[in-house]
C-alpha cells in the first residue's frame, strides 16, 4: 500500500489544487465546511465531523439547471458545466450519502441531467475516521469509520516516523487516475482499527417503521420540532429540492430566464402546500414523522439505500435536540413490545 | 433536584390536577444529558420537569401552536409556558398583537440568574437587570436572591458597530450570512416571527429568490429584523439556535435601540403600552 508523509500529502494536494477545483473542509468562522482551497494549508487539518456534508459539492444549494432565452423564439441551454472538482476529507459516511442520492438521481431513469455531471466531474478523497465521535452512529445503517463505499480514493492515518503518514487505499478507476503521480512510498502497513461506539440501538426493518405509523410515540417526538430545516440541510442524503423560473435579464423582445433548484426541506410547512392551499402534512407532526419514515422506510423500499448514513449531524444541529437515535430507539422498543 | 425545579414541577402538577391546563411547556433532559423543551401532559410527568442556566430557548414561542380551537366544538386549549423575564415580555407581545387570550396561559415565571450558551453568560445577560418576569400566575423563586449587575450602558455590545461606515456593516455581515443555510430556525425559534406566510417563502407576490445565496439571506435577515423593531423581546433564541452561529441579537439589539431613543418603549415591559408600530400619535412627527 502507498503511504504518503504529510508533506508528500501537502504537496500533492497542491498539485491537484493547479488542475481541478480542489475542495476540503475549512474553519469558517468556527464551522467546518467544504469550501475550495488555493492549497492544502487552507484545511482544517485535525477536524472530526464536518458541520456541513460534501453534499454542497455533488448536490449544491442553489444551482441553475436550464437556461431558457426567450425572444422571437424560445431557446433552452444546459446550465453551465461544473468544473472538474477533487474534494478532499470526505468522511466514509458522507460517501455513502452520495451512493444514497445517486440511487434517486442516477439509478433510475430518467436520471439528473445537472446531478450527472456533478457526479461526473468530482472525485473524493476519503479521510478514514480514526473513531466515531459523539453522535455518530454509522454502524447502525450498514456503514463503518473506515468504509470504502462510495469514495474513489481512501486516505488512513498511520503512525509515521516523522509525525502523521497516510496509507492510500485506491477504490475506483477515478480515484486510480488521479493517484497517478501521486508521491510516497510502498509500504507494508497494516491500518488501525477504528475505535466503534457502544450501546446504539439496532435499526429495525422497514415493515417494523410501517406498523408503527399510528403510534402516539411520533406525537412525543415531534411535539417540540419547531419546523426549521436544519436537520434535513446539514443531512448528507436529504435531496428534496424546490424550482422556480427567475428572470436574469430582460430587454425588449429578449428575456432572459435561468430554471433555478434549491434545497428544500419536508420538516417545513410550506414544503407540501399545494395549488389551493391545501397542505397534505398540515401539522409539524405529520411533517417531521415523514423525515424519519422517508429515511427508514419510503427510500429504502422505493430506491434501495436507507435514507441516513449516521452521520449524526441533524443531532447536533436540531435546536431542540430531537434525536433521531432516540427515535430509532424507540420504534425498536416499539416493535419489540407489539410482537412479544 | 434545586428549589426552582421543585417549584417549578409542583405549579405544573397542581394545573394539570387542577384540569386548569391541558399541557405544561417546560424544559426536560433528553438522553444525552442535553437540556430541551418538555410538553408535560400528565400531572405524573410534571417529574421530567428540569430549570439550569441551559434552558436559553424562548418557550412562548410554543403558544403558537396553541392559539385555535384543534376542532370545531373544542375549545382553544389552556397551556402553561415556563418562562424567564425576556420570555415573560414576549407574552405581553403575543397579548398586544392579540395572539393569545390572557385566560387561556398559565405564566409560571422564574426568578432568572441569566441563561448560559455552551457553558458561558449570554452576552445580553450580563447587562440584564431583570430578574423576576413582568408576567406570571406563579412566581419560582430561589432561597437566596439572586444579584443583579450594576446598571451599565445597555447597548454597549452594539456600541462598536454603530461606529462602523454602512460599508463596514456590509462587509461585516456579508461574512457572517455566508455561511447562513437559510434554514430558518431563527424565525421558528421566535416568538415574534408567526406569519402564517413568511416574506421570504411568499409565492404571489415572490418578493425573494429561491436561491441558498448571499443576496436572498441579506434580505432574509434584514427583513427579519426590521419586522421585529420594537417587537423583539432580546431573548437572543434566534441566535442560540443558529446552526451557524450567526450573531443575529446584534442585528436586533440596533433596532431595539432605535425604537428605544425614538419612542422610549422597551417591547413587552407592561401589557397595557402598545408597541409603537401598532399605534400612532401626533407628537411622533416632531420626535422625527
């Protein structure tokens, strides 16, 4: 296996930095999020969970996604194409985020025009975790610290002679093509084993999710949800997004028209308002219960993938600490009451 | 279990025995020791009940969700709101603006000793000489009275930006917005922000973009705040609940100011003053 020093790290990531867009997490005011770096010193090297997902990279905020020019006649362009893009320190779980918005936006047709050549355009570079941190909870949907899936390359942390080293593990023919010319050295290494959390619950089948739909339980959980959408905008698989025509330029005979996506989030209230008025999920409850059975339940059974990949990020962003641990919990308990 | 916990548990077990309310808005422990709002509809429950200098969110917020009937032939449910002296001001809003019927709210206030953020005093709750809520049905009090900081310049923390150039401010907050997400957990948090349509979601008109992007958070935060001069209570729950941590109370301790040096109104402080944007006298013209 390849095992860099961090100065050979540095470097190549500087390399890259010439050729691709290179984006990595950065401390932004105290936040840790990915952001693009003129070079490697930009990192915040040492972060443990990021507070944003990479997801901002495959899947942005805000993007155009049809240009519409309207004059004596109407002509449609593809949005501007991304820029080729590398990011940097994708933890293993957010890499299973990405798998989980691909089986929605690639797996079926018709697929994402606009996602495509997102996912197209971007390699990441997995950063293994050395440990789960408070909250994480990754191996209770299927995922590890150290998890491949996902990432075209995977970087571990080794003891080096001389301070940090990195074992490269390469995982795709994209991560294959970049790691050429990478520096360091062959090494017989063995990779750490991470430290895994203790006492999380197991995450019960979809059937399990469906029988519980009535139960007073979603009333206690979500009785203090304030109907924000932090959670589902830190989350590293939450794609729901809203699209609206708005005017870029408008001249006499010739407007300019971009069809513009961003996120939207079903926690809110006017997520499911339809012409009329009309909303199908008129309370926070009913509202907040879909986040959780669209991650347990719809997604896995429409898509494949689950909807979470225990980052743990909606834990520690929700501002009144509805914890989604305690609500796999609970309709685990739920589940084994209703059977015995 | 504190003196302020027992009395605070044994008001809401005595409104729930009582039938006086049908639920008690407190706050309570969740599973990893973090503090967080609480709805207690059973008098036995009124034991998860907890009070520490962590509860910092504003619980009138909830009222909200309280104000109609839930069916026709029901009628409006009574709540009871634990609540500390910025919270109580913003009850009184919620009864200027007409929110909340007084009848229907149990106000248990507590005696405050200011609220904490990751372990440190609020900035607000340094120079804060409130201490007991100016609206309660029932008063929690500690054994011990709690001290109150020697009066200083109110607004001292927005001294600095106000001897900013406009282009400083602007340089200044587009920093800060930039890494705001939009997600709106400042006005859900707010007891003053209950527009059944928000401006920045309004379809018809479509005063804003859609965009997650520096122009439209501008316009988010602003419109935020000059909705709530003379209507913010400084709870600062927007700020505490930034995902981001924004220093949102700055924006909305400036207009505070503002509406304090043009009216001498202090939002919330009796039920009785209207809010100076919810009146009107000819003298204000000359105060201009």
């Amino acid at each position: 296996m390849k095992v860099l020093t961090q100065a050979q790290l540095n470097e190549w990531l500087n390399h890259l930095a010439e050729r691709f867009t290179l984006a990595a997490p950065v401390n932004v005011q105290g936040k840790l999020l990915y952001r693009q770096v003129d070079d490697s010193s930009g990192i915040a090297w040492g972060f443990e969970r990021t507070d944003m997902s990479p997801k901002t990279w495959t899947f942005p905020a805000t993007e155009p996604i049809l240009i519409i020019e309207q004059g004596a006649e109407t002509r449609l362009d593809d949005a501007p194409a991304p820029a080729p893009t590398v990011v940097f320190g994708v933890r293993p779980c957010d890499a299973r985020g990405a798998l989980a918005i691909d089986a929605l936006f690639l797996d079926k047709e018709p697929s994402d025009g606009q996602y495509a050549r997102h996912r197209e355009a971007t390699t990441l570079i997995g950063l293994a975790c050395p440990q789960m941190w408070d909250s994480c909870f990754c191996t209770v949907v299927g995922g590890a610290p150290n998890s491949t899936e996902g990432l075209d390359l995977l970087l571990t942390e080794v003891d080096g002679s001389d301070g940090a080293a990195y074992a490269v593990q390469i995982i795709s023919e994209k991560g294959e093509k970049l790691a050429a010319g990478m520096p360091g050295e062959e090494k017989g290494v063995s990779l750490p084993k991470p430290r895994l959390a203790k006492g999380l619950p197991t995450l019960p089948a979809s059937q399990e999710w469906k029988a519980q739909f009535n139960e007073t339980f979603w009333k206690q959980v979500t009785e203090r949800c304030l109907g924000c959408r932090a959670c589902t905008f830190v989350c590293p698989t939450c794609r729901c997004f809203d699209v609206r025509d708005e005017v870029v330029s408008r001249q006499p005979g010739r407007t300019v028209l971009q069809r513009l996506r961003a996120w939207d989030a079903c926690t809110s209230a006017p997520y499911r308002r339809i012409a009329g008025g009309h909303n199908p999920r008129p309370t926070q409850h009913s509202r907040l219960r879909n986040r959780f059975y669209c991650k347990f339940m719809y997604y896995p059974d429409d898509f494949g993938p689950l909807g979470c990949v225990g980052c743990g990020r909606c834990i520690e962003a929700c501002p009144v600490n509805i914890d989604i641990l305690e609500v796999i919990a609970g309709v685990e308990q739920l589940a084994a009451s209703g059977s015995s | 279990m504190s003196a302020l916990e027992e009395q605070i548990r044994s008001a809401a077990r005595q409104y729930l025995e009582n039938g006086d309310v049908s639920v008690v808005i407190g706050y309570e422990r969740g599973p990893k020791g973090k503090v967080r709002p609480a709805f207690v509809h059973q008098a036995d429950d009124a034991e998860r009940l907890v009070w520490s200098p962590e509860c910092n969110l504003n619980l009138v917020t909830y009222l909200h969700n309280y104000k109609h009937s839930p069916r026709r032939g029901v009628p409006v449910p009574r709540v009871a709101v634990v609540v500390r002296p910025c919270d109580a001001r913003a009850v009184n809003l919620l009864l200027h603006e007409q929110q909340i019927k007084r009848e229907n709210v149990k106000v248990i206030g507590v005696t405050c000793a200011g609220s904490e953020v990751d372990g440190e005093l609020r900035q607000a709750c340094t120079v804060c000489q409130e201490r007991v809520p100016v609206i309660y049905d029932v008063l929690v009090e500690p054994e011990q009275p709690v001290e109150v900081p020697e009066a200083q310049d109110d607004y001292g923390d927005v001294a600095e930006m106000e001897s900013w150039t406009p282009g400083e401010r602007l340089e200044y907050w587009a920093k800060e917005f930039d890494r705001c997400i939009r997600c709106y957990a400042c006005r859900q948090a707010c007891p003053g922000c209950y527009c059944f349509e928000c401006v920045a979601e309004q379809v018809f008109p479509h005063w804003t973009s859609i965009a997650l992007e520096l122009p439209e958070k501008y316009f988010f935060h602003v419109m935020r705040a000059f909705h709530l001069a003379g209507r913010c209570v400084g709870c600062d729950a927007c700020e505490v609940v930034c995902p981001m941590d924004i220093p949102l109370s700055k924006l909305n301790r400036m207009l505070a100011k503002e509406v304090e040096a043009l009216f001498g109104y202090h939002t919330g402080d009796d039920p009785e003053t209207l809010p100076p944007l919810a009146t009107f006298s000819p003298e204000e013209r000359l105060r201009l």
